[in-house]
C-alpha cells in the first residue's frame, strides 16, 4: 500500500472523491462534444481500475479488520 501509516481506506475514498468530482473542471469539458466524449474515454481509463480494487477490497474484507463499512 501506498503511506499505509498515513492513508487508511477512509481517507483513501476521501482522496478518490476529491480528485474524481472536483479535478475535472466541468465547464470546460462540456464545451462541445468532442471534448466531452474525449474526456470520458479518457476518464473510463484512469478509473476503472481505482474501482475495482476499491470494489474487491470492499468485497474481501481483511481478517484483522476491526471495523469494516
């Protein structure tokens, strides 16, 4: 894991969330079509893979979890 003493799965999602909804800048995106459709392409490449591994870290708690959401 990534600074596992510093970042634990709460601030994990909290970090996913800040760069996934404030990062994006939406007026500018959505300025025209082509913008959009690149940038979604685009966006689909980068966060697939942060949700599936917060997915299945969700799905397969660890043993030693004492609190698990």
């Amino acid at each position: 894991a990534l600074l596992p003493k510093y970042i634990n799965v709460m601030r994990g999602w909290l970090i996913f969330a800040i760069i996934g909804g404030c990062a994006t800048a939406p007026c500018e995106i959505q300025g025209n079509a082509a913008a959009l459709l690149a940038f979604l392409s685009a966006y689909c490449v980068f966060m697939s893979p942060t949700l599936a591994i917060l997915v299945c870290d969700m799905r397969n708690p660890p043993t030693s979890a004492i609190v698990f959401f």
